[in-house]
C-alpha cells in the first residue's frame, strides 16, 4: 500500500471516524493481502509511510470473503470478480485475511 493510500485512509478515518469504515482489498496473493490488511489495522509494518506506528484498527476484508461475495448482488460479482476467484489463491488469501482480524498474523 503506497504512501499516498495510505494518507487517503488516514484521512478518512479523521473525518468519518474508524469505526464507520470497512476496508476492501483486491490483492492478488496472500503476502500482498497480509500486508497491505496489516497497514490498515496495526499500522505501516515497513514504518515508511503516514500509517507508520498509527493502529487504526480498521475492520478489513478481501473481495474474495464470502462475507463480501454475499453483499455483493451474484450477477455483478461474478462478472467483475469471477475470474479473479478461480485464478488466485481464495482459501489462502481469505485465512490471511481472517488472522489479520483476530490479530494472529505472521508480523
């Protein structure tokens, strides 16, 4: 998650206040995924951008969580993120995603 994102979803918490926001990511694979989810929540792990030691502790999920998939109307998903759940990692991607929100990931 670049620098200038991560300014964006600081800002926006500012403004709407954390627990109003919900973070969705697309990441390819889980290392991006886990990275990126580890941003939002505990802060910039590379401690080079704005988000570097502020733990927002957003909620964050990836588009390919079933929970997402169900707010999602079926014809819409699987034409925008169909492909995308048959080429990429989903049950690795998606447990990433699930030990970042119960605070067990690897960083």
């Amino acid at each position: 998650m670049d620098q200038v994102v991560q300014e964006e979803v600081k800002k926006a918490a500012e403004v709407y206040g954390k627990e109003n926001l919900l973070v969705v990511l697309g990441s390819p694979d889980e290392d991006s995924a886990e990275i990126f989810a580890e941003t939002v929540t505990a802060g910039d792990p590379t401690y080079a951008g704005p988000l570097a030691g502020i733990a927002l502790d957003i909620p964050v999920y990836h588009i390919l969580e079933d929970e997402m998939k169900a707010a999602i109307p079926l014809d819409v998903y699987d034409d925008q993120i169909g492909l995308m759940e048959l080429s990429l990692d989903k049950e690795e991607i998606c447990e990433v995603m699930k030990n970042v929100r119960e605070g067990t990931s690897s960083f």
